[in-house]
C-alpha cells in the first residue's frame, strides 16, 4: 500500500470539503444576486448555516493540516519551508494559518460583537461578512491552483 498517496487523498477530499463550503457560503448564501429573503432573514438563515459549517470546516482544517504536515515528514520535506522555489508550500501554510486562527480563536471571541451588530445595524453586518468571506475564498482558490500546479513541477 502507498502510505503517501492514501494521505495525499485525505489531503486534498479535507481540502474539497473545507473549500466547496467555503464557496457555497460566499457565492450562493452572501452573494447580492441571491436576493430570496428580506436582509433580516437572510441572515439568520445564514447564522444557522454558517453554525454547522464552522464544526465542519474546523474538522476539515485539522485534517487537511494533519495530512500536510504528515505528508512532508514522508517526503523528507522540512527542509522546503527554507527555500524560496516551494512558496507554493509556504501559501498553503499561511492559508491554513489564517483559517486555524481565524476558526479557532477570531469566530469564537468575535461571535458575540457580531451578533449585536447583526441586531444594530444589519446592511453593515451584511457587507463586513461579505467582503470577508470574498477574500477568503479569494485566498483559498489561489492556494489550491498554486498548490496543484507547484506540487506537480508547474514552477
Ligand atoms: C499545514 C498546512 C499544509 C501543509 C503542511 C501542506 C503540505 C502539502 C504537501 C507536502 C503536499 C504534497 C507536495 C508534493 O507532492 O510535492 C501538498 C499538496 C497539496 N496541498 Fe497542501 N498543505 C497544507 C495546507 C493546504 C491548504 C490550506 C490547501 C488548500 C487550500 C492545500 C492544498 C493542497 C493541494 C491542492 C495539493 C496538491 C495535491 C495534488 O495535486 O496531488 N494544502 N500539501
């Protein structure tokens, strides 16, 4: 059996899950185009799904930062994170980084400031959670096409 190609699989499914979240939420549940509901509404459906999605996303990170680094111990690898010709490799560390801290401390600790401009001023709540998943998605698509392309000889 091929240890490495199993993690690989772990790797990049962790990867489709976390990131086809990600893009739901962005571009179907936050885009201005999907304009079925009343801001209010749009929201709390929004809490209620973003709820369950955060637990998935946080399992989904672990294990796409688990097999990451697993992989790089099978590869003999640690030595890339000094040179420069794998800053593919360093983008997905900085983008898993961004998402741990942002998942595992910012969500929590910011949860409640949200929920009271939610309740004071819900376009601005609106548009804050817009412009932020944007750029997180932003950030995780450029990561994947580095990622795919670096890993496969494309640099
Ligand atoms: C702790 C964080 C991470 C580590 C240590 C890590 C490490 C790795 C390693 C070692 C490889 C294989 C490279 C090779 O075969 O030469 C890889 C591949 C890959 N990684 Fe990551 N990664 C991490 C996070 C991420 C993130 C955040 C994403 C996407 C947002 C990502 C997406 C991918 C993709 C798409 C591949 C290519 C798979 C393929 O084409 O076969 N990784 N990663």
């Amino acid at each position: 059996m091929n240890l490495f190609a199993w993690v690989r699989v772990v790797h990049v499914v962790s990867v489709i899950l976390w990131i086809g979240g990600v893009s739901f939420v962005t571009s179907i549940l936050l885009s201005p185009a999907t304009s079925f509901e009343s801001l209010d509404q749009r929201l709390k459906i929004f809490a209620l799904v973003e709820r369950r999605f955060v637990r998935q996303a946080r399992l989904m990170v672990l294990l796409a930062g688990g097999s990451g680094l697993w992989m790089m111990h099978i590869l003999g690898g640690w030595n890339w994170l000094v040179q420069p010709s794998f800053w593919w490799l360093h983008l997905m560390l900085f983008t898993w980084t961004v998402f741990t801290v942002f998942l595992f401390v910012v969500e929590p600790l910011g949860h409640g400031r949200m929920k009271a401009l939610v309740q004071r001023d819900p376009e601005v709540a609106w548009r804050r959670l817009r412009i932020m998943h944007v750029i997180l998605w932003i950030l995780l698509l450029v990561t994947v096409i580095c990622a795919v392309a670096g890993s496969h000889g494309a640099f």
